[in-house]
C-alpha cells in the first residue's frame, strides 16, 4: 500500500478528549473515528488490526473444536421473554420496534438465540460436546462509554457456547476455552491473567476474567508475582489432551479482581502480590441450565431420559484488544505493533522522493515485497524527513526499512527494529530474502 493513496488521517496533536494511551495513539494514527458516543467507524489501518485479532481468535476457536457461526444482531424480544431476561436486561438494552410494532431489540449478547438453534436442532447427547461461537458487533447502552473502543456502546465481540450432557463435560468445555484463551492472548503478544471472578447465580469456581494488567484499566486487580514468568507458548500444550491439570497448574498462582479479593484470606505473602489495575479482555463462566431450561432445550441422556444441557458462555473483547494491545505496547512515541497483529510488516520510507536513485530502489523493494506476499507500508509521500520518520513511529509497525541517498550511493539502505529501536544496514536484495524468508 503506498502512504500517498493511502486514508490514513494522522494527527499531529493529542485530541483533546482523548484520556488513555491506546484512544490517543488510535486517534492519531488515523485509526478509528467517532461516529457518535461510544460508537466508532474503523479506517483501514484500523480495520486491518481488528481483522488480524479476528483471524487469531478465530483459529485458536476452531483449534479448541469450537464451530462458526454468524448469528444477527438484531434478534426478537420474544425470546428474551422466555429467558426472562427481556424485563430483567434493563437500560443497556437498546429496544427498537419494526413497522409492525413487534418488539425488537440490538444482540447484547446471544445467549437466548444459541439456545434457541441448539434446542431446534439437537436431541440426543449422541451430538455433543457441541460449541458454537461468532464474532459480531454487540450493542449495550453502557452509562460511561469511554476510553474510546474501550468501552463503547457497539464493540465487536467473540461469544462462544458449549452444550453437554452433564456437569463433567461442561468442566471440559471450560477447560478447552480456558486453555485456548490463554493461548489466543499469547498470540498477540498479551498476558492474559486468568482471575476467580464472580460466578453469579450459579455459584461454584467456574467464572474467570481474562485481564492485562495496565494502570488505565478500570478494575482493581491482584496476582501473585510468579504470574509475570508464565509463558504460554512455550508449553506444548494438547488442547485434544486432558487439561484439568493444565488449568489447574495455571491456577496454582494467585489472581483474582477485587470482587473475589480479600487481604485477610489471600494465601499470597504481601511481598510476592502485585496490586495494580487491568482490563478485562474476556470473560469465561459455567452457568449450568440457567437458559436451557426455561428456553426447553433438552436432549436424550444415555439412559434414555430428557435432561436439560449444561452450558458455559466463552466472550473475547476482540475491539477492545486493539486498545489493550495499544495499552501493553506503546513509548512515547507511538505505537509498537506485535508482529502477529500488525497492519503492515514492514514500513518502507523514502526519504528523498525527488531522487531517482532513492526511488528506484525503493520502487523494487515494493514491488519486492508484494510479490512476496510480505504487507508494506510505503510511504512514497513528498514530506519532510522528520515527519516521515515521525509518521512511521507513531503508526508502529514492527519493521521500518529507510531508504536515503547516502545509503543507496553506498549500495544499503537501513532497517530498524520499531521495539528495540536496533538499526542494520543490508543491501536491498538482503532485506527482501530476510522478510521473504
Ligand atoms: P465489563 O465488566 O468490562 O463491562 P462484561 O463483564 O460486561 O465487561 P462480558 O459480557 O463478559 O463483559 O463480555 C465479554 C467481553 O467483551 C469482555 O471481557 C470485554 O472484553 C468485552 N466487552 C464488554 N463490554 C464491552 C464494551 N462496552 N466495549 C468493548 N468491549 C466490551
Ligand atoms: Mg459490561
């Protein structure tokens, strides 16, 4: 993509009603617009982001033997009356009426629909474990959207729903999205803590929050200090294997958000906990047959009686982890992209676009790059040298490849590590093998 045709509205100053790291770096790298409150439009820088956390999520989803589906945003209030939760959903419910006054309402979350396709299509245990998910805007009428995509009033969501026979494959189901959201995090270059939350009318130890640890998080949160080590790819981990002592070796380390904290019974010494703030970036819980049984959806158990299925509900803030990426991942300089969630690989400047030198081999490093299938940014732009290089800072990409007339006289030109700021001269050939490789 060249810079020049490029809509990439960048910002020079910090917009005002910006608080956070990740809103101001997301506003000035031209990567999302407001369209109203808390409700936004991605750009194409934006948007390539959201679509590479998507495909992470989705492939660690299906990894994890989860199926896609794509279910609508705009459902019927009927079946929320018969889940109950019509009446009970309250404000964060935006409520539409169609033209024949049928009530409607904008998927806060899809519960009821699942259900509702499940006990449609599924009448014997013989079909399950079955886990189903979809990634699709979601609307809650928040009080306080803010942060920008943080906290917005339409975000993009992963929601995925086991359905098994018992309580001992509902523990398995949990177990795989346990394992796969650690995994899924890691991908993007996050530590994900996963920590005891609040269970709701349930009850038991089966709800965990996924949460980054950063100081603009919203929520109070502790964990022990050993949690800082933990390095999920590293483990050869068989998500087709038996993961309870996976999980519960992930659990031995101490985390929890304030709801579930407690100073005077928390096992870890004060010197070892770490007390700061995170953001949640996912929410895992059992909750049994708190909608498969008032929504009817019950197959045949082994021993030929009906039983209602037990289910977990598994969601992943997937526009949210473009801020958080944002958050755990910035100088002040801009941002610095994880190389698995990039826009671009690599950012190639032209540093004097008037030098046919310069161009020339900037033109085959391009085209280079394309063929190679590698994404390039390259800013072909007629613009000061400092802006550019500004420009590129702030944008983030993981790898910028400069090209200015002194080094092309001598045959290199020059590439820079955005995160360690390390720079290597190579010859042009040498930097295509390198990120063709
Ligand atoms: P929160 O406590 O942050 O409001 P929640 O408990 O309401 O989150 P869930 O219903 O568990 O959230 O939704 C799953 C995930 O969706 C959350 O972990 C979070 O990452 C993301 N999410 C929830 N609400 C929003 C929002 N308003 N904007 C962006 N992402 C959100
Ligand atoms: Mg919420």
């Amino acid at each position: 993509m060249r810079l020049s045709n490029y809509l990439i509205p960048t910002l020079r100053d910090t917009p005002k009603e910006a608080q956070i790291v990740s809103h101001r770096y997301m506003l000035r790298a031209g990567m999302i617009q407001q369209a109203s409150a808390g409700i936004y439009s991605w750009l194409p820088m934006g948007y390539r982001v959201l679509r590479k956390i998507e495909q992470i999520v989705r492939e660690e989803q299906d990894a994890a033997g989860a199926q896609e589906v794509l279910m609508p945003t705009i459902q019927s209030a009927d079946l929320w009356r018969e889940s109950g939760r019509y009446d009970d959903y309250g404000k964060e419910m935006l409520r539409i009426q169609d033209r024949h006054e049928r009530d409607m309402l904008y998927g806060p979350t899809n519960e009821e629909l699942i259900t509702d396709i499940f006990r449609t299509h599924v009448k014997s245990y013989r079909a399950l474990p079955l886990n189903l998910y979809h990634i699709q805007w979601k609307f809650r009428d928040e009080v306080r959207p803010r942060f920008g995509i943080m906290r917005g009033r339409e975000f993009l969501m992963k929601d995925a729903y086991s359905f098994d026979v018992d309580y001992e494959g509902a523990v398995r189901a949990y177990n795989k999205m346990f394992v796969a959201y650690l995994k899924t995090y890691a991908r993007m270059g996050l530590r994900a803590i996963p920590m005891a939350a609040d269970s709701g009318p349930i009850g038991g130890d089966m709800s965990h929050e996924f949460v980054i640890l950063a100081e603009t998080g919203e929520s109070e949160v502790y964990c022990h200090k050993d949690w800082l080590e933990v390095d999920v790819l590293s483990q050869d981990i068989d998500i087709n294997g038996d993961l309870q002592p996976v999980v519960d070796s992930f659990l031995s380390r101490y985390a929890a958000t304030d709801e579930k904290h407690d100073p005077a019974t928390c096992p870890v010494p004060e010197g070892d906990l770490i007390a700061t703030r995170g953001i949640e970036v996912g929410h895992i819980f059992y909750f049994g047959t708190k909608y498969s049984e008032p929504l009817n959806a019950r197959v045949t158990g082994p021993d030929g009686k009906d039983v209602p299925v037990h289910s977990g509900s598994y969601g992943v803030g997937v526009s949210r982890l473009v801020g958080g990426i944002i958050e755990a991942s910035h100088d002040d300089r801009g941002i610095i992209w994880p190389e698995s969630v990039a826009p671009f690989l690599v950012g190639l400047v032209n540093i004097k676009v008037g030098d046919d030198a310069c161009t020339g081999v900037c033109e085959d490093l391009y085209r280079g790059f394309n063929n190679a299938g590698v994404e390039c940014l390259y800013d072909d732009r007629d613009e000061r040298t400092g802006a550019k290089l500004a420009d590129m800072d702030l944008i983030g990409l993981p790898w910028q490849v400069i090209v200015g007339p002194r080094g092309v006289k001598n045959g290199v030109v020059e590439v820079k590590n955005r995160r360690t700021g390390e720079t290597e001269e190579m010859s042009p050939e040498a930097v295509l093998s390198r990120f063709s490789g």
